[in-house]
C-alpha cells in the first residue's frame, strides 16, 4: 500500500495574509499582464501572502507546539499598516525566476514580527534563515518567454498614490498548510490575530 507522505507530514508555512478586495486588485492586475510576461505559473489570488517563514513538511505531532509559538508570538503583537506598491523580478533578468509585488507601511514591524517567528520556531526544528528577509508578494514563478522580460511592463504597476489605497492594516498570522497540484494550493491550519494588550 502506497502512503501519502503528505497526509502524514503536512507542508507548512506562516505568512501574514492579504484582504480579499487587494487580492482581486492585484488578480485584475496579473490578467493584464500575462500576454507581456509569460510565466509559467501564476499564484491563484486565493493563494496571495506575504511569507514570514516556510516550515516544510512538519510531523503531525509537533503542530500543536507550533501553535502555541505563534499564540504567543500574536498575545505581543500590534497592528501595523501596509500597503502594495510597486513591482519586479527576482533572478537573471533574460528569465527571471519570480514575478513580485512589493510592500510599502511599517515594513519595520514586519521585519521584526518575522524575526519574532524565526527566533521562537528555531528551539522547534526549524533553523533560521540565512538569506536577510526581502518582505514581497510572489504574483508569478518561472519565466517562459523567448525573449528578456520586459521591464517596462510591470512600471508604474502598483503605485504608493493608488485609488483606492492598497493598504490594510496587517493584524494577524496565519498557519497555512500546502497542497500541492490543487488550485487554489494554500489552505489556512490556524489564524491567529495580534492581540497585545488586551
């Protein structure tokens, strides 16, 4: 009998989650550029976040105690505000490997709101990254096109004057669990809103 490694060790990842009203914002923006840029794979909008830290395949057992980390790291959370703005690629510029939307706001309380989930999960198994946190929003993966991408086309995307603003305050964590070949792949395990002070 064949197992499911993935029902038994689920993918999992924290991210910090995006309204729904800049998710279709931001969906009407990538329809727009898909003739221009070519990439293989675009984030279905439901998928959208921001990624805090990428746990991978995590033994049942330990979730709970994953959990209890993040509870605690939202009981000394606060709102901050932020907001969508601007756009562009990650790797080589003839095929980019990424395709992203950029963040703009208290992107301090960000940092250091990652830093927090980094430092607690450690102790758990979950080694800190190496690479500085660069906070984005991946719209698209594996560029397909024949020629360079087009800068230009992804310009003026997003703007810090946009109407309406594409602001929010981030007031909560999210523990998602992967799917891998299901559209939308992102299912939220455990939402857990900032609540210090009260």
């Amino acid at each position: 009998m064949v197992h499911n490694t993935q029902d038994e060790h689920p993918r999992l990842f924290v991210a910090v989650p995006i309204p729904s009203g800049l998710k279709a914002q931001v969906a009407a923006a990538a329809n727009g550029l898909k003739k221009t840029l070519p990439f293989k794979k675009w984030v279905h909008p439901d998928d959208l976040h921001i990624t805090l830290k990428f746990l991978g395949e995590v033994v049942p057992s330990s979730v709970a105690a994953v959990e209890a980390e993040l509870e605690r790291i939202a009981a000394r959370s606060t709102p901050f505000p932020l907001r969508l703005q601007g756009a562009g690629t990650f790797g080589a510029p003839m095929a980019p490997r990424i395709l992203w939307v950029g963040l703009a706001g208290k992107l301090q309380a960000l940092r250091d709101l990652q830093a927090d989930v980094e430092r607690q999960l450690a102790p758990l198994g979950y080694p800190t990254e190496d690479r500085p946190y660069s906070p984005h929003v991946t719209l698209a993966r594996q560029y397909a096109g024949g020629a360079p991408a087009r800068k230009d086309a992804v310009r003026g995307l997003f703007p810090a004057d946009a109407e309406p603003p594409l602001e929010w305050a981030a007031d909560r964590i999210v523990l998602y669990r992967s799917h891998l070949g299901r559209t939308p792949m992102y299912e939220p395990v455990r939402t857990i809103a900032f609540h210090a002070g009260g």
